[in-house]
C-alpha cells in the first residue's frame, strides 16, 4: 500500500503537471494530481496567492500556467528530497 502524499508533495506534483502540460485545464489537472475537485481548490487557491501559478484561462475555462515562482519552488522541492533521500530521511 502507498504511504499518503504529504502537502508538499500534492503542490509539488500540481507544478510538475502544470510545468510539463504548458497550460492545464482543471479537469486533466484533477485526474493527473489524483485528486478530488474539492480537495484540489485549497491547493489551487494557495499557489495562486503565493503566485507559484497563473489562472490564464482558456476560451472561458480554468487553465494554469506556472510561474517563475513556481518553478524555482520546484528546483528546491527536489533538491531537499535528494538531501533527505541520502540521508534516509525520504
């Protein structure tokens, strides 16, 4: 059985699919993610403040874009997972 994903690990798997997908919309975003759309609006609703993602909808719908912001958020995300994974804290 998989361990629950931490909070952390549920924004950096909405970067990672917003970053390799461009623009998502919010349906292939739930799917991708595993998540429900209830539990994917705190989280959408949180890198949208914090300006890690962009709403930049498409033809009237839902769709995100990540942000420079983002993307660095990612590049220590990972960074810190390899520290911890050396050192048997993963």
């Amino acid at each position: 059985m998989q361990k629950k994903r931490t909070r952390l690990e549920i924004i950096r798997d909405l970067l990672e699919i917003i970053k390799k997908g461009r623009e998502v919309k919010i349906t292939p975003l739930i799917y991708k993610a595993n998540l429900s759309n209830n539990s994917i609006k705190p989280y959408l609703a949180e890198l949208l403040e914090n300006k890690l993602i962009i709403d930049c909808g498409i033809s009237g719908k839902k769709a995100f874009k990540i942000e420079k912001k983002g993307l660095g958020f990612l590049e220590e995300f990972n960074k810190m997972k390899l520290i911890s994974d050396a050192y048997g804290l993963g």
